[in-house]
C-alpha cells in the first residue's frame, strides 16, 4: 500500500509550494507556476538527505526561469524547425525563441504559466487552459498534469489534454538532476539508455538524421559514466557542447482507443547511478523519444549554493516525441484533434544501492 501526504504552503509572488510526501519521508515540492518540480529530497546510502533537483535560489527565478528548471514543458517540449509547420493545409508561425527555432512552448510557454490545483485523490492534480493563439499555436487547449508519490521512490508524471481545434502537442517534464545532491559535478554519473538509434542534428540542433549509437560516444546501451564520453572528438558533441540528443527508444507498442493508434507502453528506458550517493535513478515512459541533455548551457545560472552553476553540474532526461516531428513524415502522430485525449506517462524512481 502507498501512503502519501500532500501539503501546500504560500509562497511569494503569489505561488504556492506543494509537497508530496511518502511513508519514508522522502520529499516533492512542486509550484503552481508551471506545475514546476522545486525540490526532491531523497536520501543516500548512509541515509543522509539531500536535494537531487537544481533549482532557484527563491521564487523569483521560476517567474523567467530561462533554463526551464522543473517546468512542465507545453505545448510543444524541444525544437521546432524556424518556428514553421503547416497542419491540414494551413501554414503556422509560432514563436522564435532561440535563433529562428520555437523552443519549448516559446515566450509563453506552460513553465511560465499560472496552473489550478484541482481534487484528486490520487495525488497533486493542475490543469491549465491555453487559449487559441497562444505562442501562435491553433486551438484551446486543455491540459492537466497529475504527480504521485509512492513508497518505492517512485514520482509518476500522468499528463493529459484536450483541444477544439487541431493542434501540435508535445509535453514533457524539464527536471535537472544531480544524484549527488549537488556535491559535484554529474561527470561520475553512470548512464543506461535503452536505445539502438539517437537523432543527429545539424547546427540549430534541429535533428537531421538517424544514426545508429554503435561504435559512438552516444551508445549507452550498458551503463558508462557521463564524463569520459563528453570528451569524446565528436563532432555531434561540439556542435551541441556535449549532449542534446533525442534517442530512439525501443518499441513496446499498445492500442489507445482515444487516440485511434498504437502508442507505447509504459516501460523502463533509462537509468543513471552516482557512484558516491549511492542514489539511482529509474526512468520510465510511454514516450518515443528521450532527451539526454547534459546541461551544457549551465554556466553562470544562480541556483541555491553560493556558487552559481557551471556547465554539465545537472542532466536532464525528458521523456517526449522527436524534436521537430510535427515538420516530418510522422506529423499526425503529434497532432491532437477534438475528440481524442493525449495522454503521456513518464516515472522518475530513486532508489538507493549499497
């Protein structure tokens, strides 16, 4: 049986923290703005807690929050080619936020966005509306994240939306980890994947191709530490500045009868280990894609300890459809229309080995 217990407290600039606990006192604090993960804490193999989230030193940051720490990412997560895709006939401009690419929802996207708590008794449900022409995308649309707690560690994402128009639909999760509490670097991480292919990019980091991991510094199919591979001469790593990469993750395929296809069960995908904390961490989705991203664009970011971020001290791991897939052959698997209900599940399970 799973105990959980959830608790709010107010926060300033007119947000309020809620924390998920579970029978062993392990810890989630999300906002309200955003429908953002704040904090984790978890213990280590001698029992000692510590915050595995980076994070803003206050409340202030998450009203910007440029590097999208925590954020529920919407409507679309990652790239979208010169911010350009024509849907049914119709051509759409959404917003350019990095370069000429659409990046993460844009200037308004869901991580910025005040979100209702609502009832559950599952655990934290909020919902969000984003109206038609949000960012420039078509649509009302209606969504809503639940957060579960259970007594193994694990955090379960539920999301779920609906629209009365066509529209491009894309969410995922931007938590940065650090299995160390922040103690050092994420270079000793010991990463899994469970993907044969990844997406090269070109220099936008728009994906270009698909290639296989073999024989490259991207295959994580056994466990490897993070930080010999970043310095690998790759020449996928320097345009990137390490890694942002979607893999291709193994097939596992189920019918949803609201979608009117097949999409993919919920299994595991990828795990990370710090070596010192003895902290691992187990990743779970329904998703085609995952984000490995090795915080390149860290540097100089304040969070909570003295000393501002540097580069690759937070991963994230973001369970989602391929970057710029509503510009590819497989479009209407992203394309959300009135009557059906996207659904995406995604888990983040710590656990602790010896």
């Amino acid at each position: 049986m799973t105990h959980f217990k959830i608790t709010s407290s107010p926060a300033e600039h007119g947000m309020t923290l809620y924390t998920l606990r579970n029978a062993h006192d392990m810890r989630v604090v999300i906002s309200d703005r955003g429908a953002t993960l704040v904090s984790w804490w978890a213990p280590d193999r001698y029992g000692r807690e510590a915050d595995i989230l980076l994070g803003y030193p206050d409340t202030q940051g998450y009203l910007g929050n440029a590097a999208y720490f925590g954020g529920v990412i919407g409507r679309w997560g990652n790239r979208i080619a010169n911010g350009r895709f024509t849907l049914d006939g119709v051509d759409y401009q959404v917003d350019r936020n990095e370069g000429d690419n659409h990046l993460h929802g844009g200037k308004g996207g869901f991580h910025l966005m005040p979100w209702q708590v609502q009832a559950d008794p599952e655990g934290l449900r909020l919902t969000l509306s984003s109206p038609h022409g949000a960012a420039g995308f078509p649509g009302n649309v209606l969504a809503s994240v639940l957060y579960r707690l259970d007594d193994d560690g694990r955090l379960s994402i539920d999301y779920a939306a609906t629209t009365d128009a066509p529209t491009p639909i894309n969410l995922t999760s931007h938590g940065y980890f650090n299995l160390n509490g922040g103690t050092g670097d994420i270079c000793d991480h010991i990463l899994s994947i469970d993907a044969d292919r990844y997406l090269q990019v070109d220099r936008r980091l728009i994906p270009e191709k698909v290639a296989d991991v073999a024989g490259s510094a991207f295959d994580f199919r056994q466990p490897a530490p993070i930080g010999p591979r970043l310095s690998w001469p790759d020449e996928q790593l320097r345009i990137a500045g390490g890694f942002d990469h979607c893999y291709c993750l193994r097939a596992e395929q189920r019918a949803v009868p609201a979608l009117g296809r097949e999409v993919q069960a919920l299994r595991d995908v990828a795990t990370v280990y710090d070596p010192g904390s003895g902290r691992q961490l187990t990743v779970s989705t329904t998703e085609n894609g995952l984000q490995f991203y090795s915080g390149n664009f860290l540097e100089g970011v304040q969070g909570r300890a003295a000393r501002p971020y540097a580069v690759h001290d937070g991963f994230c791991l973001e369970a989602q459809a391929y970057p710029d897939q509503i510009n590819g052959p497989d479009k209407e698997a992203v394309i959300l229309r009135p009557g059906q209900i996207y659904r995406q599940a995604t888990t983040y399970r710590v656990t602790v080995r010896e």
